[in-house]
C-alpha cells in the first residue's frame, strides 16, 4: 500500500519526459487534460520503474489538480506499481483459463526458479514476479508479461521460462 | 468454409502497413461512406445490415447509434472499446496487432456517421504492444489524408487516439470506461443518464467493441444487406471467436453466425477437437461472465436440437439450459478439469476486479471466494451450494453495473449444472484435493423432452 507519510525526494521530470506528457495532453479538449493522467502514470513507470508519493505529486503539479486525484486513481489500477520491482516484473496470468493449460505450475515454477514469493525481489535486484488477472491471450497459454513495453511470453513451459530467465539475466549484465 | 469479412486478409504480409492494406481494397468503404453517403444514411445501413454489438451485451449497434442525442453546439464522442479483459476473451488483441487499419477505417466511417471529430481507442494498458502499433497506423493514415482535418476534400475533420488503461477488468464497462478516460477510477456510473445523452466529459458518446467498430467496414462496403445474409436469424454476420482451454488448436477463428457448435468444436477446419486425445466435460460459450453448460447440453439444446453458434441458439432454455453468446471467449474443459476450481478462480477474478462501490458485489463475492474456497480446499459443507446459489441471488440485478451479474451466473450455472461435483467435494474432501471427479455424467445423451400436450 501506498504510504505517504515515506515522501523520498521531490522528483524532476527530464526534458524528455515533459515533452512526452505535453504531447500526451495535447490530445484532450481545454480544460479537461486530467484525460492525460493514466498515460502519463505509464510514461512515468516507464521512465522510474514505479511510481513514489513524490513523482505522483509532480504529476498532480503538471496537471494542475490535486495529488488526492493522483493518489486515487495510481492506487486503483493494478498496473501501476507503488513500491520498486525487480528490474524485471513477471506478471503471470492466473485465470481460469490460463490455469486450464497450466499456469498455476509455470506460476509455481517460476518462484521456485527464483527463490522469492511472489512480489518479492530477488536478491541481485533483477527479477519479481506476481499473477495478474486475464492478459487476453487465452489461447496461448499459460502466458506472461513484462513492463514497461509489456512483451508477451506464450505458451508457457518450465524450459522457456528458464531461457527467458537466462537471457534477462544476461542482457541486464551487458 | 465461411466467408470471412474481418479476417480475410490477415495472413497478408504487411497487411499491417497503410499501403498493403489499401491495395487489398481498404479505405475504400471510407471513401464510398465518405463521398457517397450521408451520417443518417450509413446510420440505416448499419441498422439494415443487424450487427449486434460484439463486445458483450449484443444490442443493435444501428440502433444504439440512432440514440445519440445531437444538442446544438455540444461536441459527440465515439470511444472504442479496446479494453478486452473478460477471461476467454483474446480477439481484439488479435485484430489491433495484425490489421489495425480495419479498426482505424471502421473509426473513421462511424465518427462520420456520428459525427464525431475527436474519437478515442480506449485500449487495456498491458496491450503496450498493440497501442504503439495502433499509434503508427494512425500516423500513416493521417499522412494519406485519411485523418486529420478536411479528410479527403471532403470538409470532414476527424481526429483519432489511443488511450491506455491501467488494468482493471472494470473499465470495460462503458461507463467505467469514461470515467477511466477522464482520468478517474473506474467506477461505473448510475445510468440515466446514458452516454448517448450524457458521456465522456458530458457530452453524447457512443462506445462500441472492436470489432463491432470492424465490421462497419464490410457492412458499409458491400452494403447492410449482403452483410444480413450471412448467419441465421437475428444473429447475422460473422464473428470472432476466441477459442481457448482445452482444444486440439485454440485460436482465433472469424466463423459465420450459426455454424453448429459441434462443427466448431470438432472440425479441423475450427478447433480440431479436444486436446491429448480427452473427452468434452464444460463449455463456457461467452467469456467467463455468461453460464456454463455441461457438454450434453452445450452440444444439444433441451429440446434435442443441435446447438449453433448463434446468440439465440446459445441462450435456446435460458439459464435453466441455456448461456449465452456473450463476447464469444469460448473455453473449453475437458475430463480432467476441476468445476469447482474453475468457479473459485473466477470469482476469485470477480471479487479482485469488483470496483467496490456497490456492497452486494464487492461483499457478495468476497464471500463467494471464500465459500469456494473451502469448498475447493476439503472444508465445505453440504448447505454451501445453497449458501453460494443465495449469496448469488442477492448479487444479481442489485449493483450499478453488470459486473454483479456476471460474478453471480457463473456461480449459480456452476451448481446448477454441476451439484454433484460440488457434493463429492463435500462428502469426499481428502479425494478432492488429490484428484477431482472426473467426466462423470456431463457428457451423457440427454433424456428425451417431455412432450408437449
Ligand atoms: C464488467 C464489464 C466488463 C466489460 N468489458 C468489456 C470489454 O472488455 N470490451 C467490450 O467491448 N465491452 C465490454 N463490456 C461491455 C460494454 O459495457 C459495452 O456494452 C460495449 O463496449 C458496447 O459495445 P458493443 O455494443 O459494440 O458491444 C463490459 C461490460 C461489463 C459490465
Ligand atoms: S456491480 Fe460491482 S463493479 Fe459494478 S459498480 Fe457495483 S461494485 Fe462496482
Ligand atoms: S486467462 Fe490467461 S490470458 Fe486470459
């Protein structure tokens, strides 16, 4: 849960960033770029990995609303992650049909593969995990995902889940 | 072999990029609507050609449109519905990832006839992939003239974006949806007012699915007629249907409205059959909200009639012996799958994805959960079935929105079709835990109908 009180430094959002946010409103009538919240909490995850107190504020502040408005609406979406993640967020579906092919056993795989429980971080920082509800990709099951671009993993077996776990690991290496 | 008119082209490479897709004939139902055609006139179109609204609910899609109301000097809104997150349910994913142009020429043609000049694709967040795919195609069709202002010389101005989601089931309902694309919860709101009259930001907004957004294509190019010729009925036209669970090829499959489930299920053409060789036990015909049949009386109605992929075949009994078409998220089961499993993890789905603003959904099925649970885990009781089938009652028709309905039918179906396995986890919880009871009599010939005096 989000706690508030935990505020860690304000947050300056790059130029890049801004920019990104100022295309994002440009897509709503006047007055009304509160429209432009949930694309901006992605940019920002995309950018942070997560979304602190201080960056939510930084949002309320750019959108000219109150960051009540913020703390409601991040705090609503599962998709919008209130504490830091491994560097790679596993999300495994874990609905019924998923689960009809399987995914409650990649989903046990994988913690054991990992050594932590699910929203836990690995010790090295790179991987969490956690079951997340229908990814519509029902037929291609079990399934997962991984932020900020959500690439999917179909089909999944223990043996892919240990490619994807070595390639991840060696990627973030280089 | 069906016609296929939303999928026709999708093994086309490159059928992705403006200029493949223009040189198999797209954009051109944007020309005809444009150039050709008033709003009210393709307004009757859509009306003659019978769609039904492919999201979920299968209202008139014409006649939904000729609500809209038209106030001097307010702008309209068209919002598609991209959010697909009803289990079972993997179509328009589909569509937006290999022809996203059939969803953009279908926006186009029906912000025309609404007359909308800013039109949204709400579409789920996780979908990342499929948002940017959406955004290039729309680039590529502004820089054609296609969108943008005075659209092929036309006078009309239109433009198009894509709004991500944040993942929550609930922001497919419409309007849960517009309050999401107002930057809020998705808490659905209490209609009256609908968003016909009163939508996103107050103003008359249409939200349509996917694919109903799709089809307008075909229906404008050949015209409503030709396309209320395919399929049997009321229920006319194609559909997509997401095959999933446990089928020899799970998939997605444009079939023609009325094709016999059996057909579907177990013809090479569609699903091949059930995997590794198994037995049918469940179908679930329309995304995890609408009432599962046991195989006998998925594959026959009551009445002994073969059962079609038709939304009136499939609701043939009501929910006594029927389900319903829903948003075509068809999963099958085969022997070996667990009934009460299956319904814990739905409504397990369904309390986690309740917006909580209504106490009979947002308790009603966190005390479904937990009954399933115990039920599932060797701690059930005998009076748990009618506990649930009670607890359901007082969900369903008492919430804001549907969602309360749609946690409480799977339930009840679930008893009422399959009270043995329910009572076998009861009277034999050690064995449910290790195994599970099996086909048992699920796919038994149905006794003959009583006749009828
Ligand atoms: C809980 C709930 C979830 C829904 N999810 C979706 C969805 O993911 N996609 C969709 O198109 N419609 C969904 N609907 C139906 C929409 O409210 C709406 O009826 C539909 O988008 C209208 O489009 P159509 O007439 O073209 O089907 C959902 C409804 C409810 C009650
Ligand atoms: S029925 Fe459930 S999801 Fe719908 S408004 Fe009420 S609490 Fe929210
Ligand atoms: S149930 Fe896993 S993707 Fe739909």
């Amino acid at each position: 849960m989000l706690r508030v009180e935990e505020k860690q430094e304000p947050v300056t959002f790059s130029a890049e960033l801004t920019a990104k946010m100022a295309d994002v409103v440009s897509r709503y009538p006047e007055g009304k770029q509160k429209a432009g919240l949930l694309p901006i909490l992605h940019l920002v995850q995309a950018e942070y990995g997560w979304v602190s107190a201080p960056a939510m504020d930084a949002v309320a502040d750019y959108l000219s609303i109150q960051p009540i408005e913020v703390y409601e609406v991040a705090t609503f979406y599962t998709m919008f992650l209130m504490r830091p993640q491994g560097k790679y967020l596993l999300e495994v579906c874990r609905t019924g049909p998923c689960c009809l092919v399987g995914a409650e056993k990649i989903m046990d795989y994988i913690e054991q593969k990992l050594g932590v429980k699910e929203g836990e971080v690995t010790p090295d920082g790179l991987f969490s995990w956690r079951g997340v509800e229908c990814l519509a990709a029902c037929g291609f099951g079990p399934v997962l995902q991984i932020g900020p671009e959500y690439t999917f993993y179909e089909n999944l077996t223990a043996e892919k889940v240990d490619t994807l776990i070595a390639d991840l690991t060696a990627k973030a290496k280089n | 072999m069906g016609r296929k008119l939303l999928l026709e082209h999708i093994n086309v490479p490159g059928i992705n990029t403006f200029d493949v897709y223009r040189s198999k004939g797209g954009y051109a139902a944007v020309e005809k609507a444009l150039k050709t055609l008033t709003p009210d006139e393709i307004v009757e179109e859509v009306k003659k050609s019978g769609l039904r609204g492919r999201g979920g609910a299968g209202f008139p899609t014409g006649m939904k449109w000729s609500f809209l109301a038209k106030p001097e000097g307010k702008a309209r809104y068209l919002v598609c519905n991209g959010d697909e997150s009803e289990p079972g349910t993997f179509k328009d994913r589909y569509l937006m990832t290999y022809i996203p142009h059939l969803l953009i020429e279908g926006m186009i043609i029906s912000s025309f006839a609404l007359g909308a000049n800013v039109s949204y694709i709400y579409v789920r967040g996780e979908m990342m992939p499929q948002i940017r795919i959406l955004e290039k195609a729309i680039a590529e069709a502004k820089a054609k003239g296609f969108l943008g202002k005075n659209i092929l010389g036309t006078g009309y101005d239109l433009e198009l974006y894509v709004q991500p989601g944040g993942g929550a089931y609930i922001c497919g309902e419409e309007t849960a949806l517009i309050e999401s694309l107002e930057g809020k919860r998705g808490n659905p709101r209490i209609k009256p007012p609908f968003p016909a009259i009163a939508g996103l930001w107050g103003c008359p907004t249409v939200v349509n699915n996917v694919e109903s957004i799709a089809a307008v294509v075909p229906i404008i190019r050949d015209g409503g007629e030709e396309y209320a010729k395919i399929g049997i009925g009321r229920s006319t036209g194609t559909k997509l249907i997401s095959a999933g669970g446990n089928l020899v090829k799970p998939g997605i499959y444009e079939i023609d409205l009325g094709l016999p489930v059996e057909e579907f299920l177990y013809s090479d053409e569609y699903c091949g059959g059930i995997a590794n060789g198994k037995r049918l036990k469940a179908v679930v015909a329309g995304g995890s909200s609408v009432p599962i049949l046991p195989a006998n009386l998925f594959l026959k109605t009551a009445a002994l009639a073969p059962r079609l992929m038709s939304y009136e075949s499939l609701s043939d009994g009501g929910f006594a012996t029927g389900t319903m078409m829903g948003s075509g998220g068809f999963i099958a089961f085969d022997e070996d799958q667990c009934i009460v499993r299956n319904t814990w993890n739905f409504t397990r789905f369904y309390h986690h994805e309740s917006c909580g603003q209504c106490s009979p959904c947002r308790e009603g099925t966190g005390w479904m959960e937990k009954v399933l649970h115990r039920l599932e885990y060797g701690h059930g009781k005998m009076s748990d079935m009618d506990l649930l089938v009670d607890v359901s009652k007082k969900i369903e028709g008492n919430t804001i929105c549907p969602l309360g309905d749609a946690a409480a039918w799977p339930v009840a179906s679930a008893i009422r079709h399959f009270r043995d396995e329910f009572e076998w986890h009861v009277t034999n919880p050690s064995a449910a835990l290790a195994g599970n009871f099996g086909l048992a009599h699920y796919a038994d010939p149905l006794p003959a109908p009583e006749p009828v005096a």
